[in-house]
C-alpha cells in the first residue's frame, strides 16, 4: 500500500473512532445545545434564561434577575446548582422528553415539570 493510502486508511480509523466516542459520550443523542434558550417553565411565571456557558437566571418582569446558577446536562439529568438562602443547592431532574419547543423534566419529588421555548 503507497503513502497515501495508508494515510487514508489511518485517517478514516481516526474519523470513525472520533464518531464513535462522540457516539458513547450522548448515548441519548442530545447534547446542553438542546436545552439553551429562553423558556416559561409550568413551575413559575418568571422566564428562565439558559445560557450556552452553563448559566441560568430566573427573570423578573422587569428584566431583573429573581435568582441563578449554573446548570449542565450529563447522561439523561439536567444538573442545577443555585444560592439560597446563603447555602449553594443541587439539583438533578430527569429529562423526560424534548422537541424544539418543550422539554419536561421529572422532579425530586415525582413531579414533571415542562419548559415552552419563548424565543
């Protein structure tokens, strides 16, 4: 086999093994790209905003800031992490279902909780 098609060969391995590590680490095929955006939660009537870097904020009305965190999806949870009341809180809810325009999620306590797309 000549150069070139030694290094076709390598770099189609290369190609296929990235595609499948990409594969194993989002078995469910979503990724937090999904879920960033502007949302109205079941839960509150404040918008909730998720940020691309991994924050969220909770909006008043008025466009000031109720409450954040930080936020992350990792295998099948969206992971919040909040201030109150001078203690940081954590959160895991299952992902149940997403589209385009919704996703809901099951709570610690049984409940689901849905988010509608605002923007």
């Amino acid at each position: 086999m000549s150069g070139v098609g030694r290094r076709r060969v390598v770099g189609g391995a290369v190609l296929g093994l990235a595609l499948v590590l990409v594969g194993c680490s989002r078995p469910d095929g979503l990724g937090p790209e999904r879920f960033v955006g502007r949302w109205k939660s079941s839960r509150s009537t404040a918008p909730i905003v998720l940020d691309a870097n991994g924050e969220w904020t909770l909006v008043r009305e008025d466009g000031s800031v109720r409450q954040y965190g930080v936020w992350q999806y990792r295998d099948g949870q969206i992971l919040w992490s909040f201030k109150e009341d001078g203690r940081v809180g954590h959160d895991a809810n299952t992902v149940l279902a997403v589209s385009a325009r919704r996703f809901a999620l099951r709570e610690g306590d049984g409940t689901v909780t849905t988010f509608d797309r605002l923007d």
